[in-house]
C-alpha cells in the first residue's frame, strides 16, 4: 500500500469527468429548449443524439483509460460507476428528444417541460460536484441537491401522470406521455445514481 501512495496517480480521468458531465448538461440544455420551443425538432433531437453519441466516446475513454492505467485516483469500480451513470443521464435525455419527434408531439404538456428543467439543474450540480472531485470538497452539498432535485422530479412525475389520466381522453395521447414522461423521470433518477456513486468516493476519500 505504501509503495502504491508514491506511485503519481493518473490525472487525466478528472478531464474527462469534467467533459462527460458538461457533455450531460449540454444536452440536458438542448432538451429543455426544445421543450420550450418544438420549432425545427427533428434537426434539433438530432444534435441531442450527436451529444449522447459524445457521451458514450467519453465513457469508452474512460474505461481505456482505466484498464491501461495501475494507479487511480479512486477505485475502480467507482469510476466505472460514475461514468456509466452520466452516460445514463444522457442516454435518457436522447431518448426523451427522440420520442417527441417519433410521437409528432406539437405541443408540450407543462409537467414535461418542468422535468426538463429539473434535469437541467441536476446536471449543473453534476458539473459541480465533478468539478469537486479533485478535493472532494462540495461534493456532499451539490449530492444531496441532486437528491432534493430528483425527489422533487418524482412529486411532478406523479401530478403529471395523475393530471393525464383525469383530463386526457384520447387513449393513444395517454400511452404517448406516460411514456415521455416517464423517460423524463427517468433521466432524474440517472442522476440520483451519479450522486450516490459521488458520495461514495466522497466518503472513501475522507
């Protein structure tokens, strides 16, 4: 263990943390705009995919980097993890653009536009806590406001859900945003995921 500590740790990880997560935000950006204004959406979701295509060439160098390198800065079962749960928060982003450009959606239900707001916010408290990740010194608040962001997602999930159902009558407008909706969501509780891993290496590393 001694030997291991005099060992430089690789550093490079850190950037690419920092670009995996301004990569999330940057989409999760795109996806709120989107649902504020659906104007010109197909070219748009495409961007949204070209980010989450992004995501997942910074997930595969991480892990490159992580079986080419012997010492790090944490363990590696927690790097794998925060990189595979940022993806993750983009994977559902792209998935939520693309169902309302394969749905034809032409107006945005006002609970679905809110979840895309609270991803927005999640993600720059990400940004945060990565940036953190050298010193760990903010990740526990910008955690525990990922936390309170992804409750508050589920409290809209459930209004929104409930709100479908009591005034929608068309069955087919039903199916489609229960679905969007619920991806949305799911891209929170992607991001509930990021902190916890955060707030393991956190509490390794005290």
């Amino acid at each position: 263990m001694r030997l291991l500590r005099l060992l430089p740790r690789e550093e490079s990880f850190f950037d690419l943390f920092n670009h995996a997560a301004e990569n999330a935000l940057e989409a999760a950006r795109a996806l709120a705009a989107l649902m504020d204004d659906l104007r010109g959406a197909d070219p748009r979701a495409a961007a949204i995919k070209g980010l989450e295509d992004r995501g997942d060439e910074l997930t595969h160098a991480i892990i490159d980097r992580l079986n080419r390198t012997f010492v790090t800065p944490f363990d590696r079962e927690d790097i794998l993890g925060l990189a595979t749960q940022i993806d993750n928060i983009v994977d559902w982003i792209e998935a939520a653009a693309a169902r309302l450009v394969d749905y034809g959606v032409t107006e945005i239900r006002p609970e679905a536009r809110e979840l895309a707001h609270i991803i927005v916010s999640i993600c720059e408290a990400v940004v945060e806590a990565v940036a953190a990740l050298r010193k760990s010194n903010r990740i526990s608040g910008a955690s525990r406001e990922i936390n309170r962001l992804e409750n508050l997602a589920d409290r809209v999930q459930r209004q929104a859900v409930s709100r479908l159902f009591r005034e929608e009558t068309n069955p087919i407008e039903v199916m489609k945003w229960k679905e969007i909706i619920e991806t949305l969501e799911e891209a929170t509780d992607q991001g509930e995921d990021v902190a916890n891993v955060l707030e393991t290496i956190h509490t390794k590393n005290l």
